[in-house]
C-alpha cells in the first residue's frame, strides 16, 4: 500500500487538531482569514500550501508551527 502524501499527513493532522479543539472549518478559516473551501481543500490533501498559511494555521490553533510537521 502506497504511503499517504505529505500534504494528506498534513491535513490530517490539521482536522484532528480542530476536531480536538472542537471547531469547525469556517470558524478555523476565519481565525486564519482564509476561505473556508481553502481549509477544507488543506485537510483532504490537495493543498501543498505555503509557509505562511502553515503559520496561520498553527497560531489558529494554538499550537507551535514545527508541531504539524513532526514525524514526516
């Protein structure tokens, strides 16, 4: 079985995080000021999104940015 893609760990990792933190992805996009399809898109994998919004994200919710790459 083929591993799943960095940008899906991501995103996965991303969702759990919300659901943990029990919001949703239009309350994380607003957090962020970004879109929420653009949130969505980033959870499922299909972004290979950029530093910046890594960084969005990580504040968004409260945790440290290096923490949603760990174990890539």
């Amino acid at each position: 079985m083929k591993a799943k893609s960095p940008q899906h760990q991501f995103g996965r990792r991303i969702r759990a995080l919300r659901e943990a933190a029990g919001i949703s992805q239009e309350e994380l996009a607003s957090r962020c000021g970004l879109h929420r399809t653009y949130v969505g898109s980033v959870e499922r994998g299909e972004r290979n999104i950029s530093l910046e919004n890594i960084v969005t994200i990580a504040r968004a919710l409260g945790v440290d940015p290096g923490s949603l790459l760990e174990g890539f």
